[in-house]
C-alpha cells in the first residue's frame, strides 16, 4: 500500500521521532524504503477501505545496542479510534508470521515496560529489560 506511505510516516514520526527533535522528512525516507521491491524492511498496513488503522514493520535492526539480533518487528501503531479492536495484536502476529517467511528463527520486539502485557499476552517472551537511554524492553518469538 504505498499510498499510505506519508501516512504511516506521520503516525511513525508523532509516536516516536517528533518529540526527540527529528525532522518529519527524516522519517518519510526511511518508511518509503519500507515500501519498495526489496525484501527488507517492509511495512504492513491495515486499512479499512481507504482509511489508515494501524501499520508495523519488519526491520534488520531496531536497536544500536542490540546489533546481533535480527529480524525486529518495528514502528507497531495503531491509531486511536481503532484500539482495544484486536486490531494491534493482528498487525503483531503478521509481521512476525512475514519476519519468519524470510528464513528468521527468532524475531525480536522493543517496547516500553508499560506495553509488557500486551506482547507477552500475544506470546512473545521477555528477553531483556531497561535496554538503551529509553530503558526499554526487549522480546523475542520463536518459529515453531
């Protein structure tokens, strides 16, 4: 869905990079690599019609200080009227279901400790916790 791109960008960039200061464009360039031909990263989007819900992306990395793990499920946003839906657990467990489709055994999460029950809840393991400056924690999820 790359006409949703901006959007994604948008929500991605207000969630996460407007407050530490990055610049809107920043981020736009780094989700349209998420929407070209390579196999990774890429981005999954859920939409109703033509109305942006919610999106996650599969990454190579998603943490300097954690370069040996690999493939990250990133950027999990669902925008507000569409919470609590299930809609967010859906998004998760796709792009873990795409992260193991490229050959992954492991696919790693980070998330703030107040988001512990949601991934834990949709079978993901705590691996590591107050990782980075953001004290941030850590899952993984196996292929079975």
């Amino acid at each position: 869905m790359p006409h949703l791109a901006a959007e994604v960008a948008d929500r991605v960039w207000r969630a996460w990079w407007k407050p530490n200061g990055y610049p809107l464009e920043h981020i736009t360039g780094l989700v349209q690599n998420n929407f070209n031909s390579a196999p990774l990263p890429f981005a999954l989007v859920a939409h109703h019609g033509s109305t942006f819900v919610g999106t996650a992306s599969v990454i190579v990395s998603d943490m300097e200080e954690r370069p040996q793990y690999t493939l990250w499920v990133a950027a999990v946003w669902v925008d507000p009227p569409f919470r609590r839906l299930g809609i967010g657990g859906a998004i998760v467990r796709h792009a873990a279901l795409a992260a193991f489709a490229t050959g992954a055994e492991t696919a790693y999460l980070c998330a703030l400790p107040a988001r512990r029950r949601f991934y834990e809840g949709l079978g993901w393991s705590l691996q590591e916790q107050n990782v980075g400056d953001h004290l941030l924690d850590v899952f993984t999820l196996k292929t079975v």
